[in-house]
C-alpha cells in the first residue's frame, strides 16, 4: 500500500480541533513531528490549551504563535515588573477599558493613555482630544470601535434642556463617529434630580446607560449605530447591569432578602418604558437568600470585556474565549460583608435554553451551587465603587491589605482542566481557611477544587451556601508599602491605584 503523501496529512489535520491534534501527536512519531513543526497547528493547540481564540485576520505566524506564548508564560509566572506609572489628573471622571485609560483634566480635555504590551508589541502611546465646551457627567469608550460616548447632564433654568444628551464620537479625533446615524441619543427627564450617577456599558452595536437617581432607576439600550431605543426599563430594583450576549442583557436586583439575576432579552422585549418587574422576555436567576438580619447596600454585576469585544482592533491577535468571560457579583451589605460570587458567562449561557420552555424562574439550586464561586473578600482592599475594574476576561485581582500583595483569581476553566490533568505535582488550598498563595516560587500557583462553605450561622445568608467552581489563585509582591491600595486589571496589565487622595497608577507588564 502506497504511503501517504505529507501534503495530504497537514490537509486532514487542518479540519481538526486541538483535542484532536493532540490525540494525533500521539499516534506515531512521524504525526508528532508533522504537527510540531507545522505553525497553524500548534497555534490551534496552544490556544485551546489556554482558553484563547483566534481573532488575526491574517493566517497564524510563527511570530503569532511566540507572542501567544509569551502572553501566556507572562500571565502563568506573573514575572511583571512595576516599571511605569500614571498621574493621576484629577479630573472628576475616568474609565479604563481595552488596554486604555481615559482621563478627564479638569480642564476641557480628555487624555488617553494606550498601555504597553510587550507581548503584542504595543508600546504606550498618550493622545489628548477637546471636549469643545462640552460640560460631561460622565463618559464610557470602546477602543476597538473608536467609540466615545459623552454623558451630558440636562440643563435647567432659562434655557432648559431637560434630557441627558449622549454624543457619540470618534476617541482618536473627537469627531463625530462615521457608523452613528444620530450622533446624539437622548433620553429625558422630566424633573431635576441632583446627583444622578451612570453606569456606561457598550458591547457591539449596543450601549447600555444605567441612570441611578435619588428616587428612581432607569436601565436605557440603544443600537448607537441606528439610534434606536430596544429597552427602557425603570424600577427601585435595579442595582446593576452587563451584557451577556448581543441580545440578552443580566440585571442585578435585590428585593429586602431575595437577591436574582434578570436575565432580559432586549431585541425581544418592548422598547417602550416598562417596569423592570412587567418584563415578560425574560428569565430570573435566583441568588441565595440574604439573611433577614442583614440589609443590601450593593449588589454589582460587572464584566469586562464585553461579550462582543474585540470588534474590528487589529492589534489584537488572540484573546479569552468568550465564554470564559467572568461575571463578579458584589454583594456589600451596611453590616460590613463584603462577598464575592464569581460567575463564568458559560454557566449563564448554559440557562439560556429556558427561554425556549417558557420558564421564567430558576432556583439557586439548580445553576449556582457547581457553575460559581462564593467568598468572603474580608480582608481584601476593596473600592470598587470607585475603580471597579477589577476584572478582565477570567481573571479578577484585589489587593491584600494584610500581605501588602496582589492577589490573582483565574477562573479559566480550559486551563485549569489542562493544569489539573497535567499530573504534575500540585499546591492546593483551603477555600474555608485563608488562602496562601506561594511566592517567588517556581511555580506559585495555588489550586482550589473543594467546595467553599458559608455556615447559616454567619448571618450573611438565610441557608448555609455551598460553591464549588474550580480556581486558581496566585500572589504577586508588591514594592509599594503598607499604604491602602486597589488593584484593577486589563488585557495586559495589573494596576495598582493609590487609594488615599492622590492617585498613582502603577501598570505591571506581564503580557
């Protein structure tokens, strides 16, 4: 029987995904060599072994698969090094999103600053755009669409404008963006209300705008490329919002003791302003119960980056699957809890098929206790509701007050599989005692696979609660002090924000 020709091998191997080419290695020497030595399979397999997907419009490099594999030595040995800094300007607002920093100076301006990537060969650039008298409340961006959304407030007096007015403009010019037919959205109200707070979030060819007034809420989303409103929703409910998917979007909503996650379908449901708890396209995700001695300050979901992210930024090469995208939910209760549940966007997603049934309801039961994790942040820096992010893809950092280090929670369930498979030896802890990750150790990573308990008899919740997604946890030192800091996270970078007064933003390059 001839042999076959090598031609037709590397044919049948590039229809294969990486599970498949790895049984394949291990068939016979000549596959092992054929598929090591060939880029795009490696570079398929070393995406999957990392949880990564492939975003290049060109075909794989070698150059490709070397920064892939860099981006992920750096992130697995967290070898950064705290060489660069940021002054903080002192403007009243700021955002942090896609490898960017946004600040406004206080002075009609609005300076961005790319942050560097070693791996991916970006060097840190900074630009600076006029605000051309505009007075903003507040602003939220999109790098990898150009995308600025400016936040004005309604004016009231002799020339009112009683509406919030949101420009959409271009961050690399200030110009109006080219893909938005109305370049500003409103949406009005009808008396003054002081000190309203947003929260901006924008993924694809959607913005979603939470306003928080003194006494009322409101959840608006637009398609900013039409101009047209999917969803206006209001209710004392609402605490937060995310999106999910290019239709859905989850709201966190607390009621007295009974905490949900409300999943909504924007496109579906009625675009005119409906009370959040009339929604009928729509699917609830009970949390547990709050214990009745405790009373809700905040109930915070947040993911970044969004699902829809990247877009169309060329500079990114490769990036977290979307599934694996975490969901931090921040619960902070006046009696001083501060608890953590970690949601992967695969373990909504995987409820997503209720719609099809007509329920409208699930039990904490029947989704949280194995697709999430719950913890006690007690001991952990914590001003998210002032630099909330803390997260980026799968991975969350909080800053250690007592050890004075950065701790690194990865929820990456693909390289997690991988690493517990591995059969190499392996550091586990605790989840029910203080977890201690090593330092300065050849490999400082931590496991942890048990189930983490929290007793009735805590009073946080009216049950004792049990979770057991797997993690990850690494430790990174710190040369900063014992001053009180918080840590935020992006594609590349961990950095460190100076938590008293003055601003410091310290950046970590490990991709």
């Amino acid at each position: 029987m001839p042999e076959f020709p090598t031609e037709l091998f590397l044919v049948v191997f590039s229809f294969l995904d990486a599970r498949s080419l790895m049984t394949c290695k291990q068939v016979s020497q000549r596959f092992l060599a054929l598929i090591t030595e060939t880029v795009t399979l490696e570079y398929t397999i070393e995406l999957a072994l990392h949880g990564h997907v492939d975003y290049a419009a060109a075909p794989p490099s070698a150059d490709r698969l070397d920064q892939l594999r860099k981006h992920n030595h750096a992130w697995n040995s967290l070898n950064g090094t705290w060489s660069d800094s940021i002054p903080n300007l002192q403007g009243h607002v700021w955002e942090l999103f896609g490898n960017v920093l946004a600040q406004h100076n206080g002075s009609g301006s609005l300076i961005f600053t790319r942050l560097p990537s070693s791996s991916r060969s970006i060097e840190r650039k900074e630009w600076s755009i006029s605000l051309s008298g505009l007075r903003i409340r507040d602003f939220g961006m999109d790098p990898s669409q150009n995308l600025l959304v400016l936040i004005e407030s309604p004016r009231w007096g002799r020339t009112p404008n009683p509406s919030f007015q949101l420009h959409l403009w271009c961050m690399s010019s200030g110009k109006v963006h080219e893909l938005a037919s109305v370049p500003i959205l409103k949406h009005a109200q009808k008396f003054p209300q002081d000190g309203t707070s947003l929260t901006i979030q924008i993924s694809g060819d959607h913005l979603g705008v939470e306003f928080r007034g003194i006494t009322t809420k409101a959840l608006v989303v637009w398609n900013w490329k039409t101009g047209r409103k999917e969803l206006y929703l209001t209710g004392d409910e609402i605490d937060s919002f995310a999106f999910l998917t290019e239709k859905h979007v989850v709201i966190s909503m607390s009621n007295d003791t009974k905490l949900r996650l409300l999943v909504v379908d924007f496109i579906a449901e009625s675009s005119e302003q409906t009370c959040v708890n009339d929604v009928t396209r729509c699917l609830a995700l009970r949390l547990p119960n709050l214990h009745p001695s405790n009373t809700i300050v905040g109930l915070a979901i947040r993911c970044d980056p969004s699902p829809a992210w990247p877009n169309q930024d060329d500079s990114i090469p490769f990036h977290i699957h979307p599934d694996e995208i975490l969901y931090p939910v921040a619960l902070i209760t006046e009696q001083g809890d501060h608890i953590m549940i970690f949601i992967p966007r695969r373990t909504m997603l995987a409820q997503l098929h209720h719609f099809l049934t007509g329920t409208q309801e699930v039990e904490w039961s029947a989704w949280g206790p194995k697709g999430t994790r719950i913890f006690d942040c007690w001991n952990q820096a914590n001003v998210s509701h002032v630099w909330p992010c803390n997260t980026f893809g799968s991975r969350f950092v909080a800053f250690d007050v007592d050890k004075e280090e950065i701790d690194v929670y990865d929820f990456n369930q693909m390289t997690l599989k991988r690493e517990l498979g591995s059969g190499c030896p392996l550091q586990y802890g605790n989840p029910n005692d203080r977890l201690r990750p090593p330092v300065n150790q050849e490999n400082p990573t931590m496991f942890v696979i048990d189930e983490t308990v929290i007793p009735s008899d805590s009073r946080i919740f009216q049950e004792e609660v049990r979770t057991s997604l797997p993690f990850r946890v690494r430790a990174v030192p710190t040369v900063l002090g014992a001053e009180r800091f918080s840590a935020m996270c992006s594609q590349d970078n961990i950095i460190i924000v100076n938590a008293r007064g003055v601003f410091e933003i310290c950046i970590s390059h490990f991709g």
